[in-house]
C-alpha cells in the first residue's frame, strides 16, 4: 500500500478562485477524535496556514481577526459534497482510514445529530489503493462512499466504472 494520498492542491486552488464557490476542510482540535470543517477563505489563507497534527495544513481558529465559518454554525449552508482521505478503498465503496474515526465521528453527527443532509462522499484514490469489493474491512460505524476517483476509474453507487476524462 502506498503511503501517500491524492495530491489535492491544484482542486483547492481551483475552488477558492471560483467566487461561487466555499470551501471547507478539516480542523482537529484535539487528539481525542473530534474534527469540525471551517472555512477557508483565499489563496492566502491556504498558502499561510501552519502545519498541524499529521503534518498537513491545518486552519487556525480565526482568520484576519474573525472566527472561521463552521460547518455547524446555523448560519452555514448544508454541505454538497466531502473529499474523503483514505489508506484503502475497495470497488464495494469501502473506506479505510487511518483508524482514528475522525470523519466517521463527523459525518454521524453532521447527519445524525446535528439533522443536516447527507453530503455526497467522494474518495480520491491513487490507482494503488483500490482494491476488490469486500477487501476493505467495516464496521456498523464507517460510512461508505457515494463515488471513488483514481486517476482510472470513477466507481458509483451503481457499480459502473467510467472514465473519469469523460466527467
């Protein structure tokens, strides 16, 4: 298994530079499994944003004075979609993760408690890391995923891989 994930710069990019479009991603605020999704807000904000628990960008709290947008404040629009990171996928929409729950944790209240809908879950996947259906092991507690992208394969739902040129 590779250690590495899907490089994502180039989208983040993408998404701040479209002003129809927010962006949120994950902050953990301690290491007992609790991960909230605030708002980036600008290139510049993505470019000065210290490293933080696994050695990623990681957002600070505030941002030019103010306190970051949550995705659980009231104020917040419902989410369309989540990238979600993984170690391993298999074409059955399983997710591995890093064995920590964080965003298992998240999307159960996000959904569950918190009563918002149900974001589309998207896993972007080196070829290496997906496997056969049924080779990813789960519990009662993961979330399958909506869709699996590799730089090969668009796996659905539906089970149908496309090619991912044609989206």
């Amino acid at each position: 298994m590779p250690t590495a994930e899907a490089q994502t710069m180039a989208l983040i990019s993408n998404i701040l530079a479209n002003d129809g479009k927010k962006l949120f991603v994950p902050s953990l605020t301690s290491n007992n499994g609790h991960m909230e999704f605030v708002r980036l807000y600008s290139e510049e904000d993505f470019r000065t944003l210290p490293t933080g628990l696994w050695g990623i960008p990681e957002p600070t709290v505030e941002w030019e004075n103010d306190k970051r947008q949550n995705v659980l404040d009231s104020s917040c629009e419902d989410l369309d979609l989540i990238l979600l990171p993984g170690v391993a996928f298999d074409r059955s929409l399983s997710r591995l993760g890093h064995g920590k729950g964080y965003y298992d944790r998240f999307l159960s209240s996000y959904v569950n408690a918190i009563k918002r809908p149900r974001p589309l879950l998207i896993a972007l996947s080196l070829q290496q890391q997906l496997l056969d259906a049924g080779q990813v092991p789960v519990t009662e507690y993961d979330w399958n995923m909506d869709m699996i992208i590799t730089p090969k394969d668009m796996i659905t739902k539906e089970g149908a891989a496309t090619d991912p040129g044609i989206v």
